[in-house]
C-alpha cells in the first residue's frame, strides 16, 4: 500500500508558501527544514529523511493543482529569474537571460512545470492532480 501525502495547495500562493507546506508535510518529524531550492526539493522525492523512506511508494494527492500551477507559472517564473539577475555575484547572468529568453519564446519551463518535472523523475511517486 502506498503512503498518501496530501499537499493542501490552498496555502500555496508563492514559493515561500509552497516551500512552508513542503515542510509541513514533508519534514514534520525532522529538526531542520528543507530550503527553498528545487535540488532540496528533488533530493527530499529520493527519500532517506522527511516523510518518505528511501525508494517508498507514494501517492501524492496535490489539491488546488491549477491554481498552484499559475501561481507559480509564467509570471512568478519570469520575476524569479529576473531577481536573480540583480546578484550577478551569485548566479550565471548569461544562462539566467537564456532562462527568460526562452520563456517568454514559449521554449522555456515555468518554476511550476519544473517543480512538476521533478516528481515525474521519481517512479516511486504517483501525483494526483486535484
């Protein structure tokens, strides 16, 4: 039998949102909680800390799927990209460009579509789209 996490998206507005209800549901029994980061939240689906045991099959009952899927869709994608081009310091400023280039020619992933990517690569989840 497969262990059900429900992600209540009626509290996920943004990505500090969708990161606080990770962590809710993810890593209530853990002393430290996951970053706001999409390797933190890739590496969470493999397992081994959080929620999930290493390789454990999960249903993922995700509610309000679309309305999360616009909140973090084109818009915030294209300002979170855009910020990131403010710290030059810290991130690519020439592969961030690239990012909003392609997104706004429609070849590029919204944060949502990437965030959607990211459990498709773990056969050990199945998502339900609510």
């Amino acid at each position: 039998m497969k262990k059900e996490i429900v992600i209540e998206g009626a509290l996920i507005h943004d990505k500090t949102s969708f990161y606080a209800e990770i962590n809710r549901k993810f890593m209530e029994n853990e002393s430290w909680l996951l970053a706001e980061s999409l390797d933190a939240f890739d590496d969470l689906l493999y397992g081994g800390f959080g929620a999930i045991k290493e390789k454990e099959e999960v249903l993922l009952i995700w509610k309000n799927f679309e309305s999360n899927k616009k909140d973090l869709g084109y818009d915030f994608t294209l300002d979170f990209y855009k910020k990131k081009l403010e710290d030059p310091e810290s991130f690519d400023s020439a592969a961030i460009q690239q990012k909003i280039d392609d997104l706004k020619n429609g070849n590029g992933q919204t944060y949502f579509e990437i965030i959607e990517e990211i459990i498709s690569e773990h056969p050990n989840i199945e998502l339900i789209k609510e």
